[in-house]
C-alpha cells in the first residue's frame, strides 16, 4: 500500500471512530459518508466512441497474430463484452460468440476474410475486433508466481462502410495486469484467465460509456504493438 492510501487509510479509520464518539451509534455511517467522495475521488471518464444504439454487433477478439497461450480466454473475453453491451443498453443486439466459432471451424478460408465480411456473414452491422497484442499468466512457465496480463487493440467496423474507429489504423490500446501472487495449483491459472478477460472486457466496453474511476489508480502503459 502507498504512503498516500495509507494515511487516506487512516484518516478514514479516525473519522469512523470520531463519527462514533460524536453521533452514537449512526455516528460510522453519517460522518465518514460526508468525506468520502474527498478520500476516494473518482474522475468522471467520457465515452471514446459512441456506438450507434440501434446496431446489431459482433465483438470479435482475434489473436492470429499472436495466438494466446489459453484460448478459452477469447471466448470469456467475447461473452464478458457482450453482456455488458447489453447490460449497458450500448447495442440493439449482439452475435453470440458461438456463431465467431462456428464460422471460423467451417470456412477454411476464414483467416483471409476481412473484419467486415466476418461481421456481414453472421448478420452483425458492426463489429467490435479486438486485435489481441499480449497474454500472459506467468513470467516463468516453471514457478508458482503468477503475473497475468491481457492487452490488445480495439476498433469498431461498420461492416458496409469499414472502420469507424479510431482514426489510428491499428485501433485504440487498451490493457490489465494483475499483481505478483504466489499459488502452487496450476489449477489457478484458469480463475486469473477469466478475471484478465472479464478485466478486459470491462475496458472495451468503457470505451463506449461513461464511467467513474479512482484519481489516484496506477495509469496502465500502452503495449508495444506489431501489425
């Protein structure tokens, strides 16, 4: 913990005592709530891009250039999105992952096929593709400390005008890292999995809406990135 989150820390702990003397027993629940929004500022994040809501969308996490190592992570990353398209009242509609997956094992030539005629072949309007950079649960394949990271790089597609977003060809950094724990079961590796894509997700769809977030968390560095 930092200096800084220690004395905010602190500085809570004493007013929860000071709320207790002061006020009886309401004292923990009236007073600290007054200060909170001073010890724990959140910033108010504006959408990058705002989807059309009216659009039915595929979101297509793609690691052909550099496959990841657990490949169920694309698809927990996929579904994790797509509810919280929904869940966020962001989309008309969505393409269940499965029909990603179908298409892929059904057309040997998918690898060729462009992001926009992916999307126009399962009935999307647009496609939210995620070009996947990095994925990692350890840093030794050998030890039992686990240091999870997930990157990649969004664009949105509309799949009969092509890319709406952003200006930048390769598309907008988005990234999660967990910090170094130590777990001997190998069996861990599949939670810190779903919790990077679930992370992730979050991220991708943050683009898209407005969001608080915590002042004073860590800004995460942009991944190298290769066409």
């Amino acid at each position: 913990m930092t200096p800084s989150r220690l004395c905010r820390a602190a500085l809570l702990g004493w007013m929860l005592v000071a709320g207790a003397l002061l006020c009886g027993c309401h004292g923990p629940l009236l007073v600290p709530l007054a200060f909170l929004e001073k010890l724990f500022p959140k910033d108010r994040v504006p959408p990058k891009f705002k989807l059309p809501a009216d659009k039915k969308v595929l979101v297509f996490p793609d690691d052909l250039l550099r496959p990841v190592s657990y490949p169920p992570v694309k698809r927990a990353l996929a579904e994790k999105a797509n509810a919280l398209l929904v869940e966020k009242k962001l989309v008309a509609g969505i393409v269940p992952y499965d029909k990603l997956i179908d298409l892929q094992h059904d057309d040997v030539n998918f690898n060729r096929l462009s992001v926009a005629t992916v999307g126009r072949r399962l009935g999307a309007e647009l496609v939210i593709y995620i070009n996947l950079d990095e994925f990692s649960l350890k840093d030794s394949p050998v030890g039992t400390l686990w240091r999870g990271r997930f990157a990649g790089k969004v664009r949105v597609v509309d799949v009969t005008k092509g890319r709406l977003w952003p200006d930048e060809s390769a598309g907008h950094p988005v990234r999660v890292e967990e910090p170094v724990t130590e777990n001997t079961s190998e069996t861990y590796g599949t939670q810190l999995a779903r919790k990077l894509a679930e992370r992730l997700a979050g991220e991708v769809v943050g683009l898209f809406h407005s969001h608080y977030v915590d002042r004073h968390r860590p800004k995460e560095t942009e991944p190298r990135w290769a066409e």
